[in-house]
C-alpha cells in the first residue's frame, strides 16, 4: 500500500510476490487437504520458522542454536503435536512451560518474547483445530485465509493505484487509507461470494469477514511496529518479495484471533448454518 509512482515501479514486485504466495498457498493446501498428520506437520513447521523470525526480531540475536529460542521452538513444535493427536490441554500446557522458560532466559525482553509467542502459538494452533475438529472446519479455514488474502490483494492494488494519505506512517510509512479500505471491500466482496456459494447468511459473512480484514491489518502494523522498533526492515528472507514467513502471515494471524473471538461468542457458528 504505497503512494502512486510511474506503472513500471508501482509492481515492481508483483511477479516475485504472487509467484513465492502461490508456491505457499498450494503447499499449505495439499497438505491441509490430504489428511490430519500432514496438516499438525504443517502447523509444526510453520511455527518452528515463525518463532525463529519473531525472536530474532525480539532479542536482535540471529544463532539458529540460541538456548532459548530452541527450548521456544522445541516447546512449540511438541505443543502443537500434543495437541493435534491427543489432548489439546496438555498440548496448551507444554507449550506455556517453554515459552515461559525462553521468556526469563531472554531477561529483559521477556514481556515481548511471551506475548508475541503466546500470540503467534495461539493462532497457529487455532488454525490446525479448525481443521481438525470445528464444524465445518475446513470450509472456515479456507475462508478465513481466504479473507486476508482478498484483503492484502486489494489493499496492495487499491495503495498502489490511488495512493493518497498515509494510514499510519509513524508505524509503516508504505500503506495507505485507500489501500487500507480497498482491502476492507475486497474481503466482504469476496466473502460475500463465498458464502453465498455454502448458503451462509449473507449479512453474517460480511460483517464477519470486515472484522477478519480489519484485524488483519492490525496485525499487520503490530509487526510493522516490532520491525521498526527492532530496526530491520523484514522478519526474515525465505520467502522472495514477501521477506519472511512472519511477514506474510502477520494478517492471518491478526484475522485468526478476531475468528477466535467471533467464535468464543458463539457466532463462527452462524457461517457454517
């Protein structure tokens, strides 16, 4: 969501940034399709390569073997095994003990380390539950990442197109209002679509789906923030035109606790009815 410069600069990046989302979306997608292991696999990986990025942003520490982050990541990693095959209260618990052990050896960042992990792990974990066991999970997890991609992808379109005043540029200086509301549009647009294909009640996945974006974005400048704060300009460099993987699910982790909140008042139900 930048301000409008000449046609060749203004997607200069947009190749390499749909080719690696692609190349994400399809894997993420084989392996929540094929079955369950595959899926709590996936979810272990992705958190294992998130806390990595997170607490090199954190600590400014970039060993690959620093004693707390493989004790976050070890805990993580077993958290969500746990709890993708046995019990997700000890899976929960597990991870508790290792995030809490990693915060007090990182000292004094330990208030940052353990929000941001319980933060991130939560999500994460979230997202596996959805489609292992919620009512029509695997309908709600597409829809859910789905949302802040139409989100991203319009907000990306809509900054750079008609540009204008910045959203928040003290935290990142690149997005814009407009793109900021073109990606509200684009998620309710799409959701609208989607629902209507599962019969869900309309008003209910748009409503839903503008608290999913706007929550999106929130996560978003929240990791705009800690960059900033961190000095370093990406999370990581694994994935070409996004940065880090941090840097492409800031907005699925924002969007998913907004789920999560929808859900613990009772109405993620109404999109599955």
């Amino acid at each position: 969501m930048t301000e409008k410069g000449s046609g060749s600069s203004r997607f200069a990046d947009l190749g390499i940034r749909a080719v690696s989302g692609v190349v994400l979306g399809l894997i993420s997608l084989v392996c929540v399709v094929i079955g369950n292991l595959p899926a709590i696999l996936l979810a272990a990986v992705l958190l294992w390569l998130l806390l990595w990025e997170y607490h090199r942003i954190v600590t400014g520490c970039v060993r690959l073997r620093a004693p707390e982050l493989l004790v976050l990541q070890i805990g993580g990693v077993l958290g969500i095994i746990v709890a993708g095959l046995q019990s997700i209260p000890i899976g929960f618990v597990i991870f508790t003990v290792a995030v809490l052990v990693a915060g007090l050896k990182a000292g004094k960042q330990f208030a940052f380390l353990a929000l941001g992990s319980f933060y991130i792990g939560i999500a994460i974990g979230q997202l596996l539950l959805l489609r292992l066991i919620h009512p029509n999970g695997f309908a709600l997890l597409v829809w859910l990442v789905c949302v802040v991609i139409a989100c991203d992808v319009a907000a990306y379109f809509a900054g750079r197109v008609f540009g204008g005043a910045k959203l928040c540029p003290r935290i990142s200086p690149g997005k814009t209002r407009s793109g900021g509301l073109g990606g509200l549009v684009g998620a309710m647009v799409f959701s609208l679509g989607y629902g209507a294909v599962c019969g869900w009640p309309l008003g209910i996945a748009a409503g839903a789906a503008l608290l999913v974006a706007a929550a999106s974005q929130v996560g978003d400048l929240v990791e705009s923030w800690m960059k900033r704060r961190a000095g370093v300009k990406d999370s990581g460099i694994l994935l070409p035109g996004h940065g880090g993987f941090l840097d492409r699910l800031d907005g699925v982790l924002g969007g998913t606790w907004a789920f999560m909140a929808l859900d613990a008042l009772g109405l993620g139900i109404y999109l599955t009815n």
